[in-house]
C-alpha cells in the first residue's frame, strides 16, 4: 500500500455545482479505481493536471487529468440523459 508522505487521501466523490433556471444544484460523481473498484486515493494536495493519483487499495496510477476528463465526461453523459428524459 502507498505511504502518506505530505499527501492526503482522496475519498473520491467529486461534486460539481450546477446552475439551472430552478437555482443551483450540485452533482456527485464516485469515482473509482479502473482496476480494482476502490473508492480511495492518494494524491498531491494542490494536483495539476500531471500529477499522479494513486489507489489505495492496489497501487494503480493515473494522472489526476486524465481522472479529471473522466469525471467531466461522465457528467456530460448523466446531464444529456436527465435532459432528455424531461424532454420526452
């Protein structure tokens, strides 16, 4: 398992604040690891977008970009959904 040295752990739900004509809203996305399933992390403080995440549970790395693009593009995909079933 990682050590913590000067990093904190991610519990990886991202929330994403949403604005709509019905005021704001938020959005939780969990995001887990590729490999193993974990929902916990270790990573910089401050991330760019080459810093590296690491799981947890069994060590595979990604960069926090690539985890970030993700996440942005699981929103699209719920957001396009939740839209198009209002509009059905």
């Amino acid at each position: 398992m990682p050590r913590l040295n000067r990093r904190k752990w991610l519990h990886a739900i991202v929330q994403f604040p949403l604005r709509t004509n019905h005021g704001a809203s938020t959005m939780k996305v969990n995001v887990k690891c590729k490999k193993c399933g974990s929902d916990k992390f270790e990573m910089p403080s401050k991330p760019n977008n080459s810093s590296k995440v690491t799981c947890g549970k069994c060590g595979a790395v990604e960069t926090y970009g690539n985890i970030m693009k993700a996440v942005g593009d699981k929103v699209t995909e719920d957001l396009k959904r939740q839209l198009g079933k209002m509009f059905k």
